[in-house]
C-alpha cells in the first residue's frame, strides 16, 4: 500500500495542509468533499472518475480555486452592500431587488406620464412620503450612483484578486480595503 497526498484548505486560518491516504482508503473520500469548500477540499490529484492519479501544478489548482472563492465571497458582499439601501436628502431608501423594480416601474412610468407631478413612496425612517417628480428623479440617480458605485467596487476588487500569485496576497484583499 502506498501513500497519496491531497492538500486541504483550513477554514479557519486559511492555511494548505498536507493530508495523506492510504491506496486502500480513496475510495471513503467522498465525490463532494473534492469539489466543495464545505470543510475544505482535496486538491484534485486524484481523478475519482478515471480513478487515475494526474500530474497537476497543484498550489497552481489551489490558488485558483482559493480565488474563485474570494471573487464569490466579494459578490455576495458587494450584492449585500447595495442591497443595505441609501439615503438621499433626509430619507432612508430599501433598495432590496424588488424595491430595485419597483424604484424602475416607478420611473418608466414618469419617463412616459407627463401628468403626474409627484408619487408617494415608504422610507425606512420617515413611513410613507410624497416625492415630487424632480425629487424622485434624484432618488434614482441616487439609487443608481450607489448601484454603481458598488459595482466599480467589485471590479476593481476582482481584478486584484486575479492578479494575486499567494493566499496571504488573497486575503488581504477584503471589502472593507
């Protein structure tokens, strides 16, 4: 019986650790286990499919799949981030993504009904209140510049995150910085 090593991922600390596994035992690693970030994973030297040992750069597979996991972790912040709502002149906005369709209902409407003058719309500070056309035009630039905003956010913190060569390079990179 010969050892094989697998490499895994500590949640915790976000250290590689080297496990290694009997020949005899590759078949209790389970198929999941390989492919999710759940506990960690094996880094994929073993095809279980082919069940044949590849010859991968494998601090290459893990970085990129460390990557993959920082660009999905910045997404659900950044998704959080304008999901949070904004204020605009003394009014608090939700701008969850069906206040996100409501807000470009709303709009339509104004771009196409000339006559009407105002709306009324909830805040989360101030109950319900009426907003004039140009009122509720800022309220969607508004809206939009935050939207925006976050995205550029996003991006920028993307791209670092593809140009990282380490996992300590990876995760400097937060939301916050």
């Amino acid at each position: 019986m010969a050892l094989k090593e697998f490499y895994e991922v500590d949640e915790s600390t976000g250290e590689i650790i080297e496990v290694h596994v009997l020949d005899d035992q590759l078949d209790t690693i389970p198929y999941n286990f390989v492919e999710g970030w759940g506990q960690g994973f094996f880094d994929p030297i073993y095809n279980f499919h082919t069940r044949q040992w590849e010859e991968k750069n494998t601090s290459n597979d893990l970085l990129n799949r460390y990557k993959e996991q920082k660009i999905e972790d910045l997404n659900r912040q950044c998704k959080e981030e304008i999901e949070k709502g904004f204020e605009y002149n003394g009014n608090y906005y939700e701008f969850e993504p069906h206040d996100q369709d409501n807000f470009t209902q709303a709009l339509a409407l104004l771009s196409f009904d000339t006559e009407t003058q105002s709306l009324t719309w909830k805040t989360l500070n101030n109950g319900i209140v009426t907003l004039s056309r140009e009122e509720f035009f800022g309220v969607c630039k508004k809206a939009e510049q935050v939207k925006r905003g976050n995205i550029a956010k996003y991006w920028m913190l993307k791209a670092e995150v593809e140009s990282a060569t380490s996992i300590e390079e990876i995760d400097s990179i937060t939301w916050t910085s």
